[in-house]
C-alpha cells in the first residue's frame, strides 16, 4: 500500500522538459550496442517523452522495450476487479454500522468527510455501507491523496500516462516487447481472497485502529509528501546523485518488495540486452542503493552510466 501511495503521489508533480534518469549500460557479455534504462515518476503524461530528446536517441537505438508489467493490457485486471467486487460486500442486509458502535460510526463518517470531501449521507456513500471493514480501511488510506489533489490542482495527471506510453510507442515501433515481472492474476485474486476471509469482527478492530489514530497517520503522510517534493525536484534537475543519496530513499529500498524484485529483474535484463540493445522503463526507486538495479548490473560486470 504504501509504495502505491508514493508512485501515485509522484504522479501529481510536475516536471521540466530536462528531467531524466537516463542511464547507458555497456559492457553485457555479447553486448554489441549499448542498452538504456530510464527511472520513472509514474504516471507522468507521455508527451514528456517529446521534450526529452536523450531518451528520443536511445529509443531510437533500441529494439526492445522491457516494462514492470504490460499496462496496456486491462483485461486481465477488469476482469480480476470485476471477480473481486462480490467478495467486498458484507453478508446480506448487514452493514459496516453493525460492527460498530455509535461513537466509532460517528468517527468513521468524520474520517470520511475529512479525507474525500462528500458528505456521508450522499446516496452513493451510503450504498457503499455493505463493504467490509478492510475496503474502507484501505480506502481511508488513500485520502490524504485527495488533499494533495485538491490542493494542487492543475498537477493531476492527464492524457496518456508515461509507463503505458512508452509502451505504445515501442509497439507503434515494432519492438520486442518484455515484461520485468510476472502478472498473475490468480496470485493476486489469492492475495485478495485471503485479505477479505479475515473474520469481520478482526477488520472492524483493524479499521477502529485507523480510525483512532488518524490524525497521525495524516502527519506522518505530509511529511512523507515532503520527501516526495524533494524526489521531483531531483528529478527534474537530473540530479540522481542526490535522490540516491536521499534517506528516506534508501530506506525504501531496504525493503523486502523493491530487494526481491529487482533481484528477479537482473537475470532477465542481461539476457535481453544479449539479445539485442533494450530500453528498460521501471519506477527510479528501483535504480538505489546497494541492493538497486544499478549496483546489480555493475555487479554483473556491466558499466552504467547516467545519460546528461
């Protein structure tokens, strides 16, 4: 959840015709022609692209693009969502006020018309009562999101975003294309199923936790915002040194998600880049630190190099 909240608020700043995590690598056993890797802000509109004439010359050189995943390709996930939906109700005629008192539904409504600014007896609130305590728990997560949309305004995304663009032109290109990670979407309907079998009475105590501990959860959040400010800024300057350098940075990548991930990537990297030269377009907090993909090719005997 958390690293969804970051990609997603990365999504809402903007950046300047000059920003880039380029990066040439080189020297890849059989390695006839360089490959490219850019770190992305999620999201982004694609029309960056356009401004960007390095990444337009390294596009232009590579036969391959390799992506997280294929996000073109939505109907694997709307099928998953729409298999999903039933299981997100509660049982029949129940509804999330019957798990909690009046004090806790009186807190609830409070959360919910401070995080997403409707008022909770607006129709479509209130038919959204049979959800179990888990949807609105995850849900409540993401409102501070709201805020820094609605503050900000006129930096959501629009148009086409990058990472689906990047694709699209690769295929307009006629490219190879590849993913870096393996979309199942059984494994994830599992993940979901085992997430809402939790009994109904444990999620209401886990979302009487939140609750309780709201006004916190909002700070800790701004001040995670700051961070994220200061990443775009480094972004957009194509100052990687010090986003690589950055604290809260390399303690993301301390994580299990981003260490294991990038550790499935580096075998299929080589073996695409021995194929032919390969663009490879994955979120910038994979390129840090001693466990991120950059110290892994250079493990791997490649040089990597940041293109200016």
């Amino acid at each position: 959840m958390r690293k969804i909240i970051t990609s997603l608020l990365l999504a809402l700043l903007t950046v300047s015709a000059n920003a880039q995590f380029l990066f040439r690598i080189s020297g890849a056993d059989k390695q006839s022609a360089p490959s490219y890797m850019l770190g992305t802000i999620h999201l982004l509109p694609v029309s960056l692209l356009d401004s960007i004439p390095a990444y337009q010359e390294a596009e232009a050189q590579c036969r391959q693009l390799f992506i997280e995943y294929d996000v073109n390709d939505k109907q694997a996930m709307d099928s998953l969502m729409s298999k999903g939906a039933n299981m997100m109700q509660m049982p029949e005629g129940k509804t999330i006020l019957d798990l909690l008192s009046r004090e806790q539904t009186e807190k609830l409504k409070e959360c919910i018309k401070d995080g997403f600014f409707v008022s909770v007896e607006d129709s479509e609130i209130v038919a959204r009562f049979n959800y179990q305590p888990v949807v609105f728990l995850l849900t409540l997560k993401m409102a501070p999101l709201t805020r820094v949309m609605v503050k900000y305004p006129e930096l959501r995304p629009q148009g086409m975003i990058l990472d689906k663009g990047c694709a699209q032109r690769a295929k307009e290109r006629n490219m190879t294309m590849g993913n870096l990670d393996e979309f199942n979407p059984d494994s994830i309907k599992k993940a979901k199923e085992e997430l809402l079998m939790q009994s109904l009475d444990m999620q209401a105590d886990s979302l009487i936790s939140f609750l309780n501990g709201y006004e916190l959860y909002k700070k800790n959040f701004a001040e995670e915002v700051q961070n994220l400010v200061q990443a775009v800024r480094d972004w957009k300057a194509g100052d990687y040194e010090h986003f690589s350098s950055s604290e809260y940075w390399l303690e993301q990548t301390e994580m299990p998600l981003f260490r294991n991930r990038n550790e499935k990537w580096l075998p299929k990297m080589l073996a695409a880049m021995r194929e032919a030269p390969t663009m490879f377009v994955f979120g910038a907090g994979h390129l840090v630190g001693p466990h991120g993909v950059i110290q892994l090719l250079r493990n791997a005997g490649c040089q990597v190099e940041q293109v200016r």
